[in-house]
C-alpha cells in the first residue's frame, strides 16, 4: 500500500534526523535535513524504462572507461608474462566495471551519472541515502541480474516487484525513486485541538533544532494525504523525538499528532511574542497554498465537542491572551 493516497510527492524529509535515542548524531541528522541531503520520503518509485534508459546510459560509460583503461594497461603490462597480463585484466575489469559504480553510488549517496541524467535516485528501503554496504549489494547482484544475464534477470524482477525492485534491491534493503517529481501545494497546518490549549506553556523548547520544527510542520501539512497506518507512525516518530528534546513525555492520553500540533503552536506563539512583545499570542487560523481552515477536533479525527478533552474530562483552562483555535503563521 502506497504511503500516500494521492500519489502525489509527499516531500517529507525525515530520512536523515534520527531516532531520540541517538542522541550523539541528533544534530548532525538535522543539519542533513535541512541543507537538502536528507531524501524526500515517499517519492515515486522509478519506472522500469526509466532505469533501464539509467543502466544503460552508465553501462556505456563504464564500458568506454573499461576500453581506454585497458587499450593503456595493454602497452604498459607488454613485458609481463600472460598469467600477469590475465590477472592485470580480471581486476581492471573488477574495478572498472563492478568497483566504480559502487564507489559512484556510495559517493553520490544513490545518484549515478545515468540516474542523475534521468531524476532517479537510489534509497534506503525507509527514505534514507544509501551507505556502502548497500552500494556493496547491489552491485554485486548485478554483476550477476544484469552484466551476467545482460538485464533478463534484472527487467523480469523488476516487472514482478509491486515498487519495481530487482534483485540487488531487495537484498540490498534499497528502492529507486524519482527526484523530479512536482511538488505538491503545501497544505493548510491545522491547529491543536481546543483542548490542548496552553497546555505546553511550560515546555522548554530551547533544545528542539530548526530541522526537527521543519518535520513537523511538513508532517502536520501533509497528514492528511497518507496512509492512516504510515502517518500514525512518522507521528509517533516524531512525537517521541520532540519529547526527547523537551525533557518532557508526551502526555498519556494524547495523540501523537495533536501532540505536535500542539507543541508546534505553542513555538510560533512564543515567536510572536518575542517579536511583537506581549501583544496577542494567536490569530486566526490561515491557509497556506490556498486550502480550507481545517478545525482542530476534526483534522485529528475528534468528532467530540470542542470543550471536552477525548478522555471525557473538561478542556484545560487557557488564560486570555491564548485562544482556544488558530494557527499562528511564523514571524
């Protein structure tokens, strides 16, 4: 099941901001995010004459890199004997031919020169960039699906695969993806849930990187576009990172979407205070790229009234200066 119900792009860059447990590379995974090395989840998988054009395209360009190494190594290894010049020849076509790409893939963290010429990109099988041991893999099942097999072995796999994988990709824990994909609008954020409001007045969000705000604002605009399933867990993810950075747990009995939303609010209006001073803290709710306000009780699937907290109690109370809706646009 596709993770996005339109089959649009969902650009989601959660690929590279870790885990709360990995608190060593938490900022590190960040800065990735945000400077674009991260790999957009949910990206369309690439079509098979898409790759095949790909393969084809650095097939070629190996090839001819074999032929001029090997037309210079022929002048060169004249004097050694015939066993010398066959091993000189296996390894030339080792490196050339199987070390190169991988080294390629690895470098270019899944962009070889024919899938960069067609918008593909190689990924992990959870949106993150490949790493060498992938690289690794696939390349050594190629050898075999598509320079053995000259592609048979590789275009029936990949015509098999509901996500068009071949071989190398499945061992290998890969998937590859188009990059030129229009992006879609970004959706309207949807506000907390009544009853969360100021209920994060006392967070500290000092801690919490610019990235991990982005995710969720990108997460928020676009939960309504995946899979129920997919989106429980990128919240749930999400959620227990933020909670991580605050120090604080994410309370027993909310969603882990109206968490962030909440949170998330909570940030914005802390921001417009700083600017404007004490001043209103929210306004109200704005639609960005031109959707519709979106109540707080139901983009989180509450259908109850919005005075009750879903547990049956009654909502916190929320001092003047914070509404109970809204959304507050970044300063």
């Amino acid at each position: 099941m596709s993770a996005c119900r339109t089959g649009a792009r969902c650009a989601l860059s959660l690929a590279d901001w870790p885990l709360s447990g990995q608190a060593g590379e938490g900022r590190a995974g960040v800065s990735e995010l945000v400077t674009g090395e991260a790999v957009a989840l949910e990206l369309r998988p690439a079509r098979l004459p898409s790759r095949a054009l790909a393969v084809l395209l650095d097939l070629a360009v190996a090839v001819l890199a074999y032929l001029l190494v090997s037309i210079v190594l022929l002048f060169t290894t004249a004097s050694l004997d015939e066993a010398a010049r066959a091993a000189v020849s296996v390894a030339t076509f080792v490196l050339v031919l199987v070390g190169a790409p991988i080294a390629v893939e690895t470098l270019s963290h899944g962009r070889s020169l024919g899938k960069l010429a067609f918008g593909l990109r190689v990924v992990r099988d959870d949106g993150g960039p490949i790493r060498f041991r992938h690289a690794l893999v696939r390349g050594v099942v190629g050898v075999v699906e598509i320079l053995v097999t000259f592609g048979v072995v590789a275009c029936v796999a990949s015509l098999v695969s509901a996500r068009g994988r071949r071989l190398g990709d499945v061992f290998a824990g890969t998937l590859v993806v188009r990059e030129r994909v229009p992006v879609a609008r970004v959706g309207f954020v949807p506000p907390p849930p009544p009853w969360l409001a100021g209920r994060f007045a006392g967070l500290d969000l000092s801690a919490v990187p610019d990235g991990l705000w982005l995710a969720v604002r990108q997460y928020l605009a676009r939960m309504q576009q995946l899979d129920p399933q997919v989106g429980r867990a990128m919240a749930e993810r999400l959620a227990a990172d933020l909670a991580a950075r605050t120090g604080t747990p994410v309370p027993p009995g909310v969603p882990a979407a109206a968490y962030l939303a909440g949170v998330l609010q909570e940030r914005q209006a802390r921001e417009v205070r700083r600017v404007y001073g004490n001043g209103p803290a929210a306004g109200t709710a704005s639609t960005a790229g031109g959707g519709s306000p979106v109540t707080g009780s139901s983009a989180f699937g509450h259908t109850g009234g919005s005075g009750h907290h879903p547990g049956g109690g009654a909502a916190p109370s929320v001092s003047g200066e914070r509404p109970a809706t809204g959304f507050v646009p970044p300063a």
